[in-house]
C-alpha cells in the first residue's frame, strides 16, 4: 500500500464529521449569549422553550421582555405602542435570537469589523412570517431596517428626521418583507411549512421538543459535502505526484 493511503482515509473519515458538528449546539460569539449552551431552568415567560438547552441567562430572558430593552436600548414603541399579538411576536423573536443553540449553520462574523457575529438568513418558516405579520400590519413603525438608522440622541432608538409613522403594511408590503427587513436579513423567509424538516420556528412548544435541532442537523449536513468534494478534487490533482 502507498504511504499516503492511511493519511487520506483519516482525513477522509474525520473531515466531514467535524465539518457538519461544529455548526451544532452552539451559541454565536455575541454580546449577550454564553459561551456554551446548557440548562436554564428559570427562564421568562416568551423564553421558556429553550429551558433544557439556552444560550441565555435568566437576565437576558427577563430584559428581552422590557418595553425597552437594556439588551440594545431598544423600543419596541417608537411610533406609539404595538398590538399586543405584535408585541409577542418580536419578543419572540428576540428570545428564538438570544436562547436558540441551533442558529449555527447560519452564524457569520460580524461585518465589517469582524468582532463578534450575527445570523444571516436563518430561514423561518412560512406560518411563521405570516402570522407575524398578520399581528402586526395595523400596528406602527417608521423604518423597514431595525437595525440601523435610528436617532439615537436621547440615549433610545427614536424615528430619524422626516421619517413617518405608517401602519407596518406600508413599511412591511409582504410577510416576507417583515421577517427579513426587519433585522437586516437576520432572518429569511422560507416556503417550508412547520414539521416539514426544513425551516426554523421562531417558537414552538416546550412539551413537544425542539424541532429546530433536526433542521440545524439537515442544514449543517451540507457543510462536509463541500468539504469533501474540494478534498476529492485535490487529491485527485496530487495522486498520480504521490504514487
């Protein structure tokens, strides 16, 4: 046997596996997530799903509830107060966020500084932009991008100058335009319905399990196919130098 058959079948082996389970269970390197992910029994209220395995601390729970939130300094009602149906969707939001241990498919560095990261395009399933959006069409805002733009002389998010104050619908023409303007493409709409494997649900029932592990799992299975392929396509160039 050539010398460098058992050097390609170990790469072979390992390679993939850790491609694929590195993105799994994990928290983002943010401000606010610990490092690890692990139990957390007292978490608060819209939080509570992910109790058994959190990326966040009581704390955080608690202060993703506030009407303006130490987390980021943030009102929810800079253009008066939100239906209480919209409300509850963006705390959801902030709690999927913050506590969720399977966002690791879909974590990047932060650009363009490159300290710390963010979620791009986690993609959440069809019901779940549509009710969202359905609770708060007739609710206000003044931007389509949360994310940035914000005056924020008064120490809080405040509407910039010339910006109006419009029902959501305006700003947000489709369910789709709320689940992926809002937060700068955090988040992305996706055609999948719930339980079907493949989209993420911002929320869900504690006593029926968390079903955004086997998508995190489905999504992250496709990082070793790459890594194989480009592995395949090199040593197939090197092969006949070796032999």
């Amino acid at each position: 046997m050539a010398w460098w058959w058992p050097f390609l079948l170990e790469l072979l082996t390992v390679m993939p596996t850790w491609a694929g389970d590195e993105l799994l269970n994990i928290c983002m390197n943010a401000k606010h997530h610990k490092r690890v992910p692990g139990p957390e029994d007292k978490l608060y209220e819209e939080c509570i799903p992910w109790k058994d395995n959190a990326c966040c601390t009581l704390t955080t729970s608690w202060e993703a509830h506030l009407d303006v939130s130490p987390l980021y300094n943030f009102s929810l009602f800079h253009c008066g107060l939100l239906m209480p149906g919209c409300r509850k969707h963006f705390i959801q939001a902030i709690c999927f966020y913050e506590c969720s241990p399977n966002l690791g498919p879909w974590i990047q560095p932060v650009a363009p500084s490159g300290q710390g990261e963010r979620v791009v395009n986690a993609p959440l399933c069809q019901e779940d932009c549509e009710e969202w959006w359905e609770d708060c069409h007739l609710s206000y805002t003044c931007k389509s991008n949360w994310r940035g733009g914000w005056d924020w002389s008064q120490g809080k998010n405040r509407c910039p100058k010339g910006a109006q104050c419009l029902p959501f619908s305006h700003y947000f023409p489709t369910p789709a335009d709320l689940c992926e303007k809002t937060w700068s493409n955090s988040f992305k709409a996706s055609p999948e319905r719930r339980n079907s494997g493949r989209c993420l649900q911002k929320w869900f029932e504690p006593a029926q399990g968390n079903p955004n592990v086997a998508v995190a799992r489905l999504f992250a299975s496709s990082a070793p196919s790459w890594e194989l392929s480009c592995t395949l396509m090199v040593c197939s160039v090197f092969l006949p130098f070796l032999s």
